[in-house]
C-alpha cells in the first residue's frame, strides 16, 4: 500500500499519515516496507494491526478534549416563532 492508499484506508490525510511517522507518542505507524521514489509502501497486514492498535487504544488527546469541551458546552436555545 502506497501514502494515498494508506490515507485512504485508515480515513486520515496523506500529511497525518507522514506526522505519524514521526509521532513519538502513543502508538506510532510502523516504518514502512521500502521507500521507492513514488514515496513509502507498506504490507496490508502492517497497516490493518496498526488500525487495530489505534482502535484499542482510544481516541487520541485532540479528539476526547473535542468531545469534553462540547459536553461543557451549554445547549443551544433555538427561540421559537409566536
């Protein structure tokens, strides 16, 4: 699987597959098989344990501090018509 193909199957961008990469936290995305001109490739069965792995361990810090700031958040009053 090439950058565009891997981006697509674990639903993120081409650009936060390479951060993750990079990533020293969590569970990072294992190196890749080779790296050819047209950029890096990784075996299928690599990319699906990583997705398992990211699933087992939660969502990531951005995305639970989403979910909390809108659970403190107060609900929207919608004013309704006389």
């Amino acid at each position: 699987m090439g950058l565009y193909e891997v981006a697509e199957y674990l639903g993120i961008s081409r650009s936060a597959v390479k951060s993750r990469l990079e990533a020293t936290n969590g569970v990072t995305l294992p190196p890749p098989l080779a790296t050819l001109r047209c950029g890096p490739i990784w075996e299928k069965t690599t990319i699906e344990e990583y997705r398992n792995a990211r699933r087992a361990a939660g969502p990531s810090a951005p995305y639970r501090w989403t979910i909390e700031r809108r659970k403190r958040q107060a609900p929207i009053r919608h004013h309704q018509a006389d």
